[in-house]
C-alpha cells in the first residue's frame, strides 16, 4: 500500500537530522474510513519563531512538511515567544508552506499580543480559528475544523467553537491545550490536535511525564491517547495527539526520542492497524484541573502583558 510504503521510505535529510527533526506517521480516527477515500493531514505545533530557535529550523521543518505532500497543514498555537519582534518572520514561515495551513493560538501569542500574532498568520495566508469551526474542501473532499482558542489563557469557549457543526462531513478538533480534547469528544470531533507540552522537551528516564505529567498536571503529555476506533455514535470516546513542537520560548534543549522536534502526519481515510505507526494509543496520566486561583493568575498575566506593552509603546 502506497502509504506503507511512504512510511518504510521516509529518510530525514541532512537538515531534518541536524535539527533533530523527526516525521512520525498515523492513520486517522476509524470513522473517518468511511467518510474520506484519503487525506494527508500535517501537524506542527509550538514552532516558537524568535531568538532561541534559528530560522532554518522552521525552514527546514516546513520543507520536510512540504516533500510529504500533504493536503493541509494544522498548526497548534504557541507562534512567537515573548514579543511582537519576528512576526515578520513568522509570516514568512507560514508563506512557505505549499498547502492550506489552518491555527489556533496559544498561551504565548496571547502573552505577546493575540491580535498582532492573529495578523502575522493572516498575512502569510493561515486561517485562525478562535473558537469557531469551519468547512474547506480539500480537492473533491470536505474536512470541519473546529479551534479552540487558548485554554491555558482561559480563551476557549468549546459551545461557541462546536455551534453548527454537522455530523455528516468529518471533523477534525485543534486546541493548543490537550486536555480539551474531552470536552470536544463529547460533541463527535474524533481526533484533537494539540500542543504546548514540546512532549517535556527532556525525556531521558522519562523526565517528561515527572515534569508535564506529575509536577504541571497534565494528562496528556506527548504523543497519542484515547481511541480511534469509535464513531460519534459511541461518544465521548475520541483521540488526542499531543506534537512536542518544533521550537522553544526558553531553554532550546531536547533529550530523548520523544523530545525531538516534530512533524506529524495523519493518513486521514486509513485505520489505526493499516501501517505501522511510531506508537499506540497510550495511557493518559492522572491530571490536575487547574484551581480557580491558577486560572485567574493566568488571565491576570495576560493583562498584565498587554499593558505593558502599550506603556512601552506610549513612551515611545
Ligand atoms: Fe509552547
């Protein structure tokens, strides 16, 4: 089969090795069998354009998107670091992309400006869902994307982003937090792409579930959870894919298999048993929801950033 074959023969090139990326490979949810003859889905996320993560590892993880030719692009939040400074950048990134690229933002485009890093995607042709779906037709075939905005920043309204969404046409959920993926099972979305852990980054001795899973409270902290093999009938059964991103806002640093920056791509239309895939769906860990006081500091942050901004701009 054609995508066995791609998955046997994919090699990094001299770039994707030098920079650590990695092309790991699923098939789609189940369902999704009976509603699309193929689609080719990429997913990046946290690519984190700034200071600490040098262009040509965007470049070169766009290019390695590009040579597998997908149908679309999914980019799941977290663009910049800290500030409005590479947006240029940014845009170029996402101009280099040859297919269709659909975002959600996440909690450092919020901390740097969600509008002006919303602006910067725009121009470089990306769609920004903000909780809110939408229908593309990709070739002769229809996809629903559902975004959620940043959950982390307390931005995602799920009833807002799932009002109008159809069952008879497949959906395919994007939230930079994981653990949204719950909610977004319960109203048929069957697969949730994700970000915002970089998959701990340092997973050497499994540091990165003591670090994401046990200590921040994730229970979602790299790779693939839930099922695939339930229709909406069966619901709030679903999947969550967790990338560990491309970039990073602080220490660049990246130990162990699972930590290497990351292209993912689905084989939309083929089922989890079709070829073989880098993992199995995997155990969440147990979580932590987030106390009323954490979610308030978070939003709190955000303010907090945003006026700092403006009196660094008024001072000008
Ligand atoms: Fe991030």
């Amino acid at each position: 089969m054609a995508v066995r074959r791609a998955q046997a023969s994919w090699r990094p090139s001299r770039e994707a090795r030098r920079y650590g990326i990695q092309l790991r490979r699923f098939a789609g949810p189940a369902v999704y069998r009976r509603q699309v003859s193929h689609l080719r889905i990429a997913h990046l996320t946290d690519l984190h354009v700034g200071r600490i993560t040098p262009f040509e590892v965007q470049r070169t993880a766009v290019e390695t998107t590009n040579a597998e030719k997908p149908d679309l692009v999914v980019i799941s939040g977290d663009f910049v670091c800290h500030s409005q400074l590479y947006l240029d950048q940014l845009t170029e990134v996402i101009r280099m992309f040859q297919v269709p690229v659909v975002t959600v933002l996440g909690n450092h485009d919020y901390w740097s400006g969600a509008d002006e890093v919303r602006r910067a995607l725009e121009r470089g042709g990306a769609e920004v869902l903000r909780n809110r779906n939408t229908i593309i037709t990709l070739g002769h075939q229809r996809l629903q994307l559902v975004g959620l905005d940043d959950a982390y920043t307390g931005h995602a309204r799920r009833e807002e982003a799932v009002k109008g969404l159809r069952k008879d046409i497949p959906i395919l959920g994007i939230s930079h937090i994981a653990e949204e993926a719950d909610g977004l099972w319960r109203h048929g979305v069957p697969l949730v792409l994700s970000g915002h852990t970089h998959g701990g980054q340092v997973t050497l001795a499994r540091l990165h579930e003591l670090a994401v899973g046990i200590v921040a409270g994730h229970k979602y902290v790299h790779g693939l959870y839930g099922s695939r093999r339930h229709g909406p009938e069966d619901q709030p059964t679903g999947a969550v894919y967790v990338g560990a991103g491309i970039g990073a806002a602080v220490v660049p640093l990246r130990l162990g298999e699972r930590g290497k920056r990351e292209v993912t791509i689905f084989e939309m239309g083929c089922a989890p048993g079709d070829f073989v895939e880098h993992h199995a769906e995997q155990e969440p860990m147990k979580g932590r929801k987030p106390t009323p006081e954490t979610i308030e500091r978070r939003a709190a942050a955000v303010l907090r950033k945003r006026l700092r901004r403006e009196k660094r701009l008024l001072g000008r």
